[in-house]
C-alpha cells in the first residue's frame, strides 16, 4: 500500500510539472522577475533538502509523505478542482483548511473540520473532523474523527477515528476506534476498538476489542476480547475464539469452533473399546470446558474388506475431584466395510467417568446410549456387533429408504497426556 501510494505522488507531480513549466515561460518574458524566482527557488531548495523532504523543480513541491510543517498557513476554506488548481494555488500543499472541497482530488497539509473530495484527498499531515472521499483518503499524521472512503483510507500515523472503505483500511499507527472494511483492516500496531472486514483483519500488536471478519483475523500479540471469523489466530485471549478452526497459545475463556488448538489446554490421544468395534483412536483438542474429537475405529477380521469407522464430536469434562473428571460427548461416526458407499452413521451420546492414573495417562469407562440412522435400500452394511450382543430397541423404516436402530452400549480405554 506505501507503494501504491508512491506511485499516485509521482502520477500528480508529472502532471503538475508540465502546468508549472507553461507559467514559468510566461513569467520568463519579464526579465526582471527572473533573479527573483531564481533566488526564491534556491531558499526553497534548500529548505526541503535541509528538512529531506521531495520537491518539484518548479515553485509547486509535492511531498505528501512529509509532515514537516514549518511554512503552513491556515485557511477557513479552500476550493480546488486538482491538486494546486484552487483557491490556494500552488501553495495548497502548505495550508491546512477548516472546510475543503476537491470537485476530483486535493492536496493540502491538513483539516480541521471538513474535507469532501470527488475522487480523492491527500492531507500531509494530521487530519481531525470528517474526511470522505469517492475513492481513497492518504494522510500523513494523526486521524482524529470520520474516514469515509469508496476504496481504501491510508494513514501513517496513529487513528482515533471512525474508518470505513469498500476495501481496505490501512494504518501504520495505532487504532483506537472502529475500523470497517469491505476486504481488510491492517495495523502493525496495537488495536484498541472494533475490527470488521469481509475477508481479514490484522494486528502485529496486542488487540483490546474484537476483531469480526469472513476469513481470517490475526492478532500476533495478546487479545483481550473475542475473535469471530473462519479462522482465528491470537496469543494469549483473555475472552473468546468463536469459528471453524481457531488457534491460541492460551486463552481464559472458551474457543468455539469445528478444530480449536489452545497450545496449553487439553490435547489427549485416546484408545478404546466399544460395543461395535474394538479398537478405537481418538484425538482431543481444545479445553476441558468445550473440546472437539476426531476419531477413527476399526475392525480386525479375516476378510478382504475392513469394516472401520472415523468420526466427529464435542464434549466438555468438567472436575469432580482432585484425579477424577466427568465427560460429558456426543459423536457421530460413519461405519463401512471397505468403500463408503451408503449412509450408516452411528450417533452416540456417552456419559463417563476419568480417572488420572499418572500425570501423563488416565482410565476411562461409561455408558452409551446409540441413535443408528442407515439407508435400509443398501444391503452390505457390515454387521453392527460381531463379539458382543446388546439389544436393539425401536428398529424403525421410514419414508426415503431410512431406518433407524437404538440400544445402549460403553466405552472403555486409556487416555495419553
């Protein structure tokens, strides 16, 4: 983005040179005025050198990256319909206006109050009141209010403000406000407010807020508050992770989602036996307050076709001693024999008991209650129990070539901190 707004610098000055060069012509008819814009353009020369700043060869300088405002006037109003083509001329770039309106685009060196442009403003330095602009805002200093903009705000200082852009919100400085964006918000820095973009947030500092996209926010640093988009990224969260996959180091509330990771919550790899299959491989990730489980299972027989399982759930476990836990899941597994070939989904609803054998390894053991929804139009389903016998209750056939079974089963197995 600090290209592209380079690239625009250059696209104005070119422009501009060439209408600065036609009235150096005229004036150079008049020789007496000649010494004098000689003398006047050395001051000026070495007065942008000296403050290292970029000028145009002619008496217009354009440097909206400097914020050096030794020589700024001010100016209730100023009108223009380009940069330098205005009511303050050549000098814009050095005034900083209450009230400015640009029929296409402006340059001065800040506002006050208000400032409206057709296509675009370009403030060297601090902006305060209300900026809007059909398609992007670049300021130099401190933002301090409203940013409207049809496609991007660019800052390179800090923001208290209110920003929203049809793409993207760009700033080099802190954030203390509402950033709202159709594609991304970005600050390398600390974010104190609110972050909404349609695809990605991002922060390389500490987040005291909540961060709302479609995709993906990142906080490199600690957040204080909540997360909520497809994938989430945070160190440490004091508050909440809500969306598909989320990721943290630590986090003093409940990560939310269909794969959470919290790098020191709760991650045991389990195995088990149950009524249906006898070797069982399980995996948790999240916390002991809400967890996700993936699950695989299979089957050995003396068969071509292995009949095996993989699966899906949620469940909490809270404490209900010191070496002792309750869990509390529901899961649902595909069962097949070879190829997945027809639905035959097993829905489980286990209530058991953990007990921490070691620091590293606990036992575990509970009752299932089994919901079988499978399409009765398919006939090599593999057999549901092959070394235990428990009774099927409600073997029901529905409309669509459904059926459905129900019995009580268990759980039992190891768990591998």
């Amino acid at each position: 983005m600090y290209t592209f707004n380079r690239i625009l610098a250059a696209i104005f000055f070119f422009a501009f040179h060439a209408l600065e060069a036609k009235n150096l012509q005229k004036d150079a008819e008049k020789p007496e005025l000649i010494e004098a814009q000689k003398a006047s353009l050395l001051v000026e020369e070495r007065s942008a050198l000296s403050h290292g700043t970029f000028k145009n060869p002619g008496s217009f300088k354009f440097y909206p990256f400097g914020k050096n405002l030794n020589d700024t006037t001010y100016n209730h109003f100023q009108f223009s319909f380009v940069p330098t083509v205005g009511t303050n001329g050549t000098n814009s770039g050095n005034v900083v206006n209450d009230y400015s309106f640009n029929l296409l685009g402006g340059y001065t060196a800040g506002t006050n109050k208000l400032e409206i442009g057709g296509l675009f403003n370009i403030n060297r330095s601090d902006m305060s009141g209300v900026q809007i602009a059909g398609w992007f805002n670049q300021v130099g200093g401190k933002v301090d209010g409203v940013q409207l903009a049809g496609l991007f705000n660019s800052n390179l200082d800090s923001v208290n403000a209110v920003q929203l852009a049809g793409l993207m919100n760009f700033t080099a400085g802190a954030v203390d406000g509402v950033q709202i964006a159709g594609l991304a918000n970005f600050s390398p820095k600390q974010v104190s407010g609110v972050q909404l973009a349609g695809v990605l947030n991002f922060t390389a500092a500490d987040l005291e807020g909540s961060q709302i996209a479609g995709v993906l926010n990142f906080a490199a640093k600690d957040v204080k508050g909540s997360q909520v988009g497809l994938v989430n990224f945070a160190n440490k969260v004091d508050g909440f992770q809500l969306g598909l996959i989320n990721y943290s180091d630590s986090i003093s509330g409940i990560p939310v989602g269909f794969l959470s990771f919290v790098r020191s919550g709760y991650h045991p790899v389990e195995i088990s036996v149950n009524e249906v299959l006898p070797l069982n491989l399980a995996f948790r990730t999240g916390k002991r307050e809400f967890y996700n489980i993936f699950f695989v299972g299979l089957r050995p027989e003396w068969d071509d076709q292995l009949t095996w399982s993989f699966g899906y759930g949620v469940g909490t476990s809270p404490r209900l001693g010191k070496k002792t836990y309750l869990n509390v899941e529901v899961s649902s597994e595909q069962l097949s024999k070879g190829k997945v070939d027809a639905l035959n989904l097993i829905n489980r609803f286990y209530l058991g008991g953990e007990f921490q054998a070691s620091k590293r390894m606990a036992i575990l053991a509970g009752p299932t209650l089994n919901f079988r929804v499978y399409d009765s139009s398919y006939s090599f389903h593999p057999d549901l129990f092959s070394y235990s016998n428990p009774t099927v209750h409600n073997d029901q056939y529905y409309p669509e070539d459904l059926g459905s079974q129900l019995w009580f089963g268990f759980r039992a197995g190891l768990r591998f901190f």
